[in-house]
C-alpha cells in the first residue's frame, strides 16, 4: 500500500506545509517527507537527462 498523508507533518522554515508518502507493508513502514516545491517528476527526469 501506498499512500499521500492527508495532513501536513511539519513546516518549512517559510510556513509551507509539508507533506509525508508512504509505503506500507504488514510490519513495515516507510515515510518520506516532501518539501512544498519539490516535484518530483521533474526532479525523477533531471536526473536521468543529466546521465545520458
């Protein structure tokens, strides 16, 4: 399962919410947190150009 949170977890240090991804499994969990400007199709693609 995976899943966006609903609420904010925590704040940048401009007041921007910032939301958390998770990944779950039966006993195990992985959360990531995402800043408000990050984007991460754009971020995902960058990376692959930049090593071609």
């Amino acid at each position: 399962m995976s899943f966006w949170e609903s609420q904010p977890v925590a704040y940048s240090l401009d007041r921007e919410p910032c939301f958390a991804f998770s990944l779950m499994w039966e006993n195990y969990r992985i959360r990531s947190i995402h800043l408000p400007e990050t984007d991460l199709a754009s971020t995902e693609s960058s990376e692959i150009e930049s090593h071609s």
